[in-house]
C-alpha cells in the first residue's frame, strides 16, 4: 500500500529531487500546495537539527501526514560557524545569493586562503503526526574563494570551492553535487532510514 509523505518545503526543485530519490519506496511524494498547507513555520531553533525537527513535527501535525523536513547552511572556520543557521537569512528578507555572498566575502577579506575553510551541514527530519522523529545529517567540507565560480547551484555555491575535484559547487553538474553535497547525502540517509522504518511497520 503506498502511504503519503509531505515535503514541507515550497522548492518544487527540492520536491522533485526527493521524488527521485525516494522512488523506489512505497511512497506518494507530496509538497506543501498538494497538502494544501500555506502556514509558514518560524526557524527559531539554534541548530540545524532543532530547525528540521521544528518544521517536520510542525507541519505533520498540521496535515496529519508523515513529513519530510531539512535545515542546511555554510559554517565558515574564521567565523566560529557563521552563518550556520542564518545562512539565508543573515542579509534581510529580501536579499539575494549575490548581497549574501558579498557579505561573507567582506568579512572575509582579511582572511588568508589557507584558513578559508567551511562546511554545508544539512540535516533531515522525518516526523509522524503524532510527534515521533528521526534525523539523519550530511557534511561537505570545502574552502570560501575570493571570487564566485560557476553558474550552477544556489545560495553559497558559487564560492564554496570543493579542493578534491577542483571546483566550487556552482560548477559541477547536478549529479556530481549530489554525489557529495551535505543535503544528497542527509537525504541518501533518509531515504535508508525510511525504507528500515517501512519494513519494520514502525511507520
């Protein structure tokens, strides 16, 4: 019997990804506009994993389905962490990727290459309507250049240079992301954990 799970994202790009990922599983993959949910959930925790379990219990008790949510963002070295949880948020509301990156790049203009390093944390949450959870995290260590690369990705991609492939996310094709990116591999994981879940009628 295929069961329902929401997505509590508005990416449809996101929605569609996890589609994929999740197509081998006795799944219906649902966004928020197909479970007919316009609430917006306030990311008030401190961590990445507060933040997804926060959305994730949330918006399953508002549809009373099983939900899917994830929190990611840059933790830069020289900036004890920053932006971490505030990564798209940091520069107002109405910001875009480029006012984002020009604001790192400007606190980081003193800062020699060497110690530019930075990771993409992203974790998932999977909630049932009745408030048990799971999470499961991915990590993508690289370094912040001077100057965007690349025309692919989003947010910080274009300055999050990868030094084992030799190039910023912005410039790999989307397999190749997907392949090492913390929210590919948050979600390789949970899409596991999901399938153990199933098999073992815990869900």
């Amino acid at each position: 019997m295929t069961k329902k799970l929401l997505i509590a994202t508005r990416n449809q790009g996101k929605v569609r990804e996890y589609r994929e990922l999740l197509a081998d599983l006795p799944f219906e993959v649902l966004s928020l506009a197909d479970a007919g949910l316009d609430a917006d959930v306030e990311e008030t925790g401190e961590t990445f994993a507060e933040n997804a379990l926060l959305k994730a219990r949330t918006y399953a008790r508002l549809s009373g389905l099983l939900t899917w949510a994830d929190d990611s963002g840059l933790a830069v070295d020289a900036l004890d962490g920053w932006p971490g949880v505030h990564s798209a948020r940091h520069a107002g509301p109405n910001a875009t990727d480029a006012d984002r990156i020009g604001i790192l790049l400007q606190r980081l203009a003193d800062v020699p290459p060497q110690e530019r390093g930075a990771a993409f944390h992203c974790v998932v949450a999977i909630a049932t309507p009745e408030g048990r959870a799971w999470t499961t995290e991915g990590m993508c260590a690289g370094v912040i250049i001077d100057e965007p690369a690349g025309s692919g990705g989003f947010g910080y991609d274009p300055v999050f240079f990868v030094p084992d492939l030799g190039k910023t996310f912005a410039q790999l094709s989307s397999r190749e992301k997907n392949a090492i990116s913390h929210r590919g591999i948050a979600a390789r994981k949970a899409a596991a954990l999901l399938a153990q879940l199933t098999a073992t009628g815990e869900i």
